[in-house]
C-alpha cells in the first residue's frame, strides 16, 4: 500500500514538473492562494474603513468594482492573446 501511495505521489509529481501547462496552471493556483492569504491578513489587521461614512464607503465598494472589472478584463486578453499565441 506504501509503495502504490509512493509511485502516485512520483507520478504526480512527474506530471507537475514536466509537463509545462499543468506546471503554470498549479503555480498560478499558489499565486491565487498565497494572494488570498496576504489580503486576508491585511484585512484583518486594518483598520481601514472604520472611520469611512456610508459615503465614503458607498464609493470604496464602486471603486473595487471597476477595479475587478479592469482585472477580469485584463485577464480575459491575456487568455486571448495566449491562446493565439499557441495557434
């Protein structure tokens, strides 16, 4: 049973290392996590808004949105033009 976990867990990692678009894709999922993590942390630890007035905070949250909308936009080209690259 050992040896069988042993030979996935190589395989797996085989798989990882040499193969060049699972590689990318795990790195940007540990990219995506360790972000996570930081921005949690900084959340929890600020006290950033706490002095903000409805207002004020009203215009945070568009502000975040258009933020994300510029993210997933630049995300959504940046897909394209890899996938054009790979044509």
């Amino acid at each position: 049973m050992l040896k069988l976990v042993i030979a996935l867990a190589l395989i797996g990692a085989a798989t990882v290392l040499f193969i060049r678009r699972t590689r990318e894709w795990l790195i940007e999922q540990l990219k995506g996590v360790s972000d996570l993590f930081v921005i949690l942390l900084l959340r929890f630890t600020s006290q950033f808004g706490s002095e903000l007035t409805e207002d004020g905070k009203a215009e945070q949250n568009l502000w975040r949105e258009q933020r994300l909308r510029n993210l997933r936009g630049l995300a959504l080209r940046s897909r394209e033009r890899r996938e054009n690259e790979t044509k």
